[in-house]
C-alpha cells in the first residue's frame, strides 16, 4: 500500500510540476494565444532545450525521457480536458520533422516549406486532394504528379482530406509508394471518401494502417472478391536475431515462393496451375529483381541499405456463381539509385553496349534526360548488368525480360482494353510494357531476348515515345509493377495447344 501510495504522489507532484511551468510559458506568449497553440509551443520547447551534458549519449537520453513525458501530458489531458481538440492526436504535436530520401526527392523543397505545428495551429489551414486515376499501369504521370501534390500539402497544412476517388483498383504499386512515403509525413490526413473495392483491396493486402484508412468513411455497398499477397519488405540486416538464419532460406526467396503459391491460388479458380517450368522462371526472376533492389539500394551518405517492399493482389468477377475474369496486380517497389544510375557504374564492356545504343540515336536525346532513359531501355534487355563476366555467362541481366514475358503471357487475350501491362518507373524514366510491344524476341546471334519498343524490334530504330518516355517528378528508386487479366478461354486454349505441341 505504501508503495502504491508512494507512485500516486509521485504522479501528482509531476503533474502539478508541468502545470506549474506551463502556466508561466504563457505568461511569455501574446495575449489571446490560443490554449492548443501554447501547449504544443510548450511541448516544443521541451523538446528543444538542449540538457547541460556534452554527451551525446547522455542528450539522446534527455530528449527521449522529455517526449515520454509529452505523451503523459497529452494523455492526461486527452482523458480529463476534452476542449482540447489537437490533445486527440497526440501524435501531431510531437512530431519532428527528419530527412527522407524519397520525399525529399519527390519535393526537393520540402524542408524549407515546412512549417511547423505550432505555425498551423495559428493559421489553421486545411486542404482536400482526390486520387483520381491512381495508377502506374493506366496514368504514370498524373499519379507521380498527385503523390507530389499530397506531399506538398503536408509541409503547410493543418489538415488534409484525401479522397480516393476510383471505383476500381488495378494497380496496388501506388498505395505502396503512398505507405513508403506517408510515414515521413506529419499525422494531418484527417479523413476522405473510398470505394467498396479500393478499400477491400489496401485491407487484404496489409496497407490500411499505413495510409489511416480506419479514418475514411466506407460507401455502403457489397464487399468485393480479393484474394491477395500481403505486402512484405526486406528486414535490414541489424535487425535479424537468429544466429542461424544464414542457413535458412533468405527473405527474398521465401517472397518469390509465396508469390508463386498465391498465383497458383488464383489460376485454381479455373482449376488451372502454372507448371514447373514456369515456377521456376517466375522464382529466378523475382528473386534477381528483389536482389538487385538491394545491391543498388545501399546508399552509404544516405544510410539507405536496400529497402524493397512488394504487394499483389487479384480481384475475381464472376458470372452466375461462375469466375469468368481475373483481375491481377503485383508490384516491386525499392528504394535507391534508379537503373540509369546503377549502370553508370558498370563494366567497360557492358558500358560499351549501353553507349553504342545510346549513341545511335541523337535526335531522339536531344531533349535533356534521354540519354538516361536511353540507357533504361537498353537496362531491360537480356544480358544487361554491371558485371561482364555475369553477362558472358549468362548468370544475370536475364530476370528482367523474364518477368515481363511471363506476365504477358499470362494476361493475353484479344480484348484491347484488358492488355496486360508491364511498368518499370525509375528515376525520371518511365517504360510502359504492353501491345504492341510486350514480349522480347530472341536474337540469333547471342541467343538474348531484347524488346526495342519499335515496329521492326531493332536496335538502330528509336523506341516509341508513348511507350518509353519522361516524368517531371522524380522517384528515388524503382517501381515495378504488373497488370494483368487471367481469362479462362484464353489460358485454357493456349495450354491445349501446347499440349498438342507436345511443350
């Protein structure tokens, strides 16, 4: 009892303590300032009060011990004084504002618009965006441009609703992005509309809770069918505790396995599977994919060690308690150097193959960044890699064309608004693969596939602009993301004829 006794004085004497302070903060502030406003410049002076210590230790220490007691505030004052309204979102008044590289490159300016808490109490501004169009596969451009937007917003505002406004969703790569980078913004997206299917599809997956979607109030309508691959990422390295994990099978494999798993989960809707040999290639590719997220991801001054995450998900129609279509996404999404940087760093040899291309068509770099997004072209072709001896070999440079081949075969069908399509975003280069040019064909002399975005598939002609062409904004790493549309009558014709052919 005395014990109990000694704690409940101990937290009275701590809370009178910071009454007492922050009665005579605001005695220092103008007359009139509002009650929310002073308590968050309280709480930043807090924070900001350097202790005496020259240790930096010893300052980690004060300022970590200073934030618990923030929150302890906020949470007292949440339970007893309601007529606090930022008091609801402690969140919000604590937080700092810390470099990120992604945001940073999507809004180089951010740092300088920001504003801080305090600013927008006083100011009291809010904002509403809808995500229209939100995707990769359909709107590359326009959903960079609205990621941007959203960001802009969040350096200034008190308050922003976020509407997303599409009835369906093909593309999950966007809402991966949007989770990477909503976490390095401050807590204001306060509410917003969404669809039956955007919200079945970010709740199966795994991405509600990063993008608040609690918040956002759900239209009344028939839940959707969604089977998906919950999105995972790559644990950094520090933080893997099993001292035998060497000998386990490494993440990335476990990811390509699983996918291969969830695929053949939705092919079972038309009691159909993918075959050995093709399980394999969709392994090998997936894996070399999320392998060179994370070599070219360590970006040593940005204390980035190759971040990837990646997501899918299928969405099934049905037609008198029949599946008659499949509607697929599966997206990539890794942080770092884009393509164009990584192969700057290649080989002689292969630095060689990338110029010779790249040099062949002056008129079409003629405008500022084609050269880099020449060499993302020429970064898809088989046998393209920052190793020589990898190359010769054979023994990468090959998961690329893989990938986009297997997908496209996948999702073809003679229905032109259903096309699969295949986007690599990286940098300022955007690359959409789809019909007419959707599948590499091999070369007869080094036996590589290669897909040159051109009528005649060769090196020496310019390759589309509406299939290879530039952002404005800029992304710190690489989007992959694939669209398709499993079609019974499709996949059941193509494995007939292949029986036949006896492959």
């Amino acid at each position: 009892m005395r014990v109990a006794n000694f704690f409940c004085i101990s937290a009275l004497m701590s809370l009178s303590r910071w009454r007492i302070q922050f009665r005579k903060f605001k005695k220092t502030l103008p007359k009139g300032t509002p009650e929310e406003t002073a308590l968050a410049s309280f709480l930043e002076s807090r924070i900001r009060k350097s202790p005496k210590s020259k240790c930096q230790s010893a300052k980690r220490l004060r300022k970590n011990l200073v934030r618990s007691q923030n929150r302890d505030i906020l949470k007292r004052l949440r339970s007893k004084q309601r007529n606090f309204v930022v008091a609801d979102n402690p969140r919000l008044l604590l937080f700092k504002n810390r470099p990120s590289y992604v945001r940073d490159t999507l809004s180089p300016n951010y740092e300088d618009r920001f504003k801080s808490i305090v600013w927008r109490l006083k100011n009291r501004s809010t904002s509403e965006i809808d995500l229209r169009d939100f995707s990769f596969a359909r709107n590359p451009k326009g959903t960079l441009e609205m990621i941007r937007r959203l960001v802009r917003l969040s350096s200034t505002e008190l308050d922003v609703r976020v509407n997303f406004v599409d009835s369906r969703c093909d593309d999950v790569a966007p809402y991966i992005v949007l989770s990477q980078i909503i976490r390095t913004l401050p807590p204001i997206f306060s509410g917003g509309v969404i669809s039956p299917e955007v919200s079945a599809v970010l709740e199966s997956v795994g991405l509600t809770s990063a993008l608040g979607i609690g918040k956002i109030q759900r239209r009344k309508a028939t839940r959707p069918v969604v089977m998906p691959f919950k999105m995972r990422s790559r644990t950094p390295p520090r933080q893997i505790r099993d001292p035998d994990f060497q000998l386990k099978p490494q993440a990335k494999e476990d990811v390509a396995d699983a996918f291969c798993d969830t695929l053949n989960d939705w092919l079972d809707a038309y009691d159909l599977e993918l075959t050995q040999q093709a399980e394999m290639k969709l392994v090998d590719s997936i894996n070399e994919a999320l392998d060179n997220a994370e070599r070219h991801g360590v970006i040593a001054d940005r204390k980035l060690a190759g971040e990837w995450l990646i997501a899918g998900f299928s969405r099934i129609f049905f037609e008198d308690d029949v599946p008659t279509q499949i509607r697929c996404s599966f997206a990539i999404v890794s942080v770092g150097k884009s393509i164009a940087e990584t192969l700057g760093t290649s080989s002689p040899k292969v630095r060689g193959r990338i110029d010779e291309y790249v040099n062949q068509h002056i008129k079409f770099r003629q405008n500022k960044g084609k050269t880099a997004l020449l060499t993302t072209v020429m970064a898809l072709q088989d046998g393209i890699t920052r190793l020589a001896d990898a190359s010769d070999e054979k023994r990468g440079g090959v998961g690329m064309m893989e990938l986009v081949d297997i997908f496209a075969d996948l999702g073809d069908n003679d229905d032109d608004e259903l096309q699969s399509v295949f986007t690599v975003l990286s940098g300022n280069e955007c690359v959409r693969i789809t019909r007419p040019y959707s599948v590499g064909s091999e070369n007869a002399e080094t036996h590589f596939k290669e897909l040159w975005f051109n009528d005649d598939n060769c090196m020496s002609a310019p390759p589309s602009p509406d299939h290879v062409f530039s952002v404005p904004e800029r992304f710190a790493g690489t989007i992959l993301s694939a669209t398709f549309v499993l079609d019974r009558e499709y996949l059941t014709q193509s494995l007939d004829d292949r029986d036949d052919n006896g492959s």
